[in-house]
C-alpha cells in the first residue's frame, strides 16, 4: 500500500518536532513517524535546564510531549513507527515503513539523530539518569563542587573532562590506554588543569551506590602479570567515547562524513539531494543540544517549503 505526502518527517526529537511545528504551521501537512524512541534521547533525561522557556527546568519526557503536543496542535500527523528503507534516487522519494507500508514523500526531513556510545555495563542501565550521563553540557551543571569520572582519550573526553573541571571539585579521566588519542592542543589543557587526574590503562568493570552513583571500581592495566583493581568515589559517571549518528539508511544517497553524519551544504540543512534535508544530531558532529537540532529542524521546514514553492509542488 502506497501513500502519497509532501513532507515527511523521520524522527521525532527536537529537531523533529520543531520542523513539524513549522511545516504545519507552512501548511505542508506534515507526517512524522516517531522511530524507535519517541521523544528521541531526551527521554532518557530526568532534568533539562538549559532549554529556553522553562525557568524552573522539565524533564525529558515532559519537554518532549509538549513538543509533540504543539505540533498536533496545527496538525502534524504524528505516527508511531519505524522507517526500515529509503530510495532516494529518484522524486517523490519513498520510504518503507516498519518493513511494509511505502510512503512517497516530495520533501524529506531526516531527524533520526545519534546515538551514544556505552561500555556495555548493566550498571549504565541501572543508574541511568541517576548519576550516568553521555552528555558533560548537559547534566555537568548537576555536579557542582563534586567529584566525577569521564570515560574516554580523544579529543571528547578531554574537551568534556575540561568543561567539567569549571564546575566539579575533582576529575577522573579513565583512559584504557596509556595514552590519549587527542589532539595535542586538548592534551595540553588538559595537563595543565589541577582538577584533572587521568587514569591511564584503567577500564571499567562496574559502578557501585544506593539509588545513584557512588564510586566506580576499576580494573588496571587488565591481563598484565601487574593488573590491579581500583576503587574511586564518584557521584556522576560521563560517557565521551563518541556517537553513532543514525544515518545507516540513507547512506546509499546521502553524502556522509568518515562516523556517518550527514553533510550539509554549509550554514544550511540541505543535503546533496534536492529537497532531502537533514537536522539535529543526524548531521551535528559538534554541538549535540536540544536547543542547536530544534534551531536546525526549524531551517528544515522552511527550506522544504521553498522548495515546494519553487517547484510548484
């Protein structure tokens, strides 16, 4: 069964919402499927407080139901489901849905955003939210004159071990090599703030306390005659050993970088493809906000609806 849309929203984050807020309001009459985690990953986030509006900060869930909220309200048809294929070669351009319906769309907005990378631990699961974090911009502020860990030896741990040394008493960088793999100005900062401590050749076997994040134990320098284990005290937990973006189904069409962001043409959201359009995490290697993909997925929708116009579409 086929169905025939102009605009065709993948993903339901805030960039997701925020462009069906727009191409409703366009009249475009948007329809979004929400993808396998509806709200995207602010749903995993108990506090945001650094999205403008709300003073007194929401949780994930709640900012994203009244995202979702708003584009009901001028008429996004939001859809539960999953895009599982993409033929892009050629306009309307088709999508499948959850392996079986075909959606045939003039304009496409993919907003499928990225994922986290974890160890694998039952305990990042289990104190999610609860002193577990993969983002330092986001929850750092939580950790005020505490005493945290950031996993990691590329230039995203350090950067978010930095940002966290402004705000925490103490720092432990775990690195599982005995060496960093940033760059040498990161190294540099990093060596020099009193705050940090790297661990090098030190891996994660487990995270320890009663209903949030206490300490962590720690295996060093694992398989050697000399391997040791380690207990530090913590209270929070950052993951910075990088994100997969969620572009594997696009990747025939869509121009990638080397991890799979999407490319864009500079300062726009517009992808090789003429009326395809990519925002939020999907195609942000960088800044990874709430408030950055809302600002793209607004663009988005704009430039989808210029591109109708213009075609006469």
């Amino acid at each position: 069964m086929n169905e025939k849309v102009r605009c065709l929203i993948i993903g339901s984050g805030p960039a997701g919402y925020t462009a069906a807020i727009y191409a409703s309001r366009a009249n475009l009459s948007p329809v979004l499927y929400e993808g396998m985690e509806p709200g995207g990953q602010l749903t995993t986030t108990t506090e945001v407080e650094n999205f403008p509006g709300y003073p007194e900060g929401i949780t994930g869930p709640e900012l994203m139901e009244d995202l979702k909220k708003q584009a009901q309200r001028f008429g996004t048809d939001v859809r539960f489901g999953m895009v599982t294929a993409t033929d892009l070669s050629s306009s309307p351009y088709k999508a499948t849905i959850d392996g079986e319906k075909t959606i045939e769309a003039e304009t496409i907005i993919i907003s499928t955003g990225a994922t986290a990378k974890y160890l694998g631990l039952p305990d990042e699961k289990k104190y999610a939210g609860s002193g577990v974090s993969a983002c330092a911009t986001c929850d750092g502020f939580f950790y005020r004159k505490m005493t945290v860990a950031v996993v990691g030896g590329g230039d995203t741990a350090c950067e978010e071990a930095t940002y966290l040394a402004g705000l925490a008493s103490k720092v432990y960088l775990i690195v599982r090599k005995n060496y960093l793999r940033a760059s040498k100005i990161m190294q540099e900062r990093l060596l020099s703030n009193p705050k940090i401590e790297i661990l090098y050749e030190h891996e994660t076997l487990g995270l320890t306390g009663d209903g949030v994040v206490q300490g962590a134990n720690l295996v060093k320098r694992r398989g050697q005659s000399d391997e040791s284990q380690v207990h530090i005290d913590i209270d929070g937990f950052f993951l910075a050993i990088g994100h997969t973006p969620n572009s594997n189904i696009f990747k025939p069409w869509i121009v990638t970088d080397e991890v799979g962001y999407i490319k864009t043409i500079s300062g726009t959201p517009r992808t090789n493809i003429p009326g395809i359009f990519a925002s939020g995490d999907v195609a942000d290697p960088h800044y990874r906000q709430a408030i950055t993909a809302a600002g793209t997925g607004c663009q988005a929708a704009i430039e989808a609806e210029r591109f109708l116009s213009e075609n006469g579409l």
